[in-house]
C-alpha cells in the first residue's frame, strides 16, 4: 500500500465521519453544491444541538451553514476565523 492509497482511505473516512448525522435535505443540497464546487469543511457539533456544517465557495472567500431544511444561510451569525 502507498502512501497516497493511505491518505485516500482517510480522506474518505474524515468525508464520511463530517457527513454523519446530516438530515437527508443537507445530504441532498451537499450533493448539489458538490456539482458547482463547493466543499464541506467541518461541521460544529455543539452540546445537545444539531450539527452545523459549514461549506465553502471554491474562492475560499465564501462560506455557507447548511440548514436542516438544505437551505444555504450565508449569514450564520458567527465569524470563521482564518
């Protein structure tokens, strides 16, 4: 095995784990906006609330939660620190 095949294998696990416990509208708009680009990069798991994923715009710019209804809200109300 090399090492590329190795970090493919854990690129695809963290790609999993991130989407675990997605509603299906999430998993569905994901999917969408995976077609123009966009790319989920984590996702806030507060204490007994649902999780947020947070997605970015290909120009590394922009960023989006991903509501549970697979709405975009591109004013989440908190600042992602770069």
């Amino acid at each position: 095995m090399t090492t590329r095949e190795r970090r493919n294998g854990t690129e695809q696990a963290s790609a999993v784990a991130l989407r675990a416990g997605l509603t299906r509208e999430q998993l569905d708009a994901l999917t969408t906006l995976e077609h123009f680009r966009w790319e989920l990069r984590f996702v806030r798991r507060p204490l007994f609330l649902e999780p947020i994923p947070v997605v970015f715009h290909p120009d590394g710019e922009r960023y989006a939660v991903l509501e549970a209804d697979g709405s975009l809200n591109e004013n989440p109300g908190f600042e992602i620190r770069r």
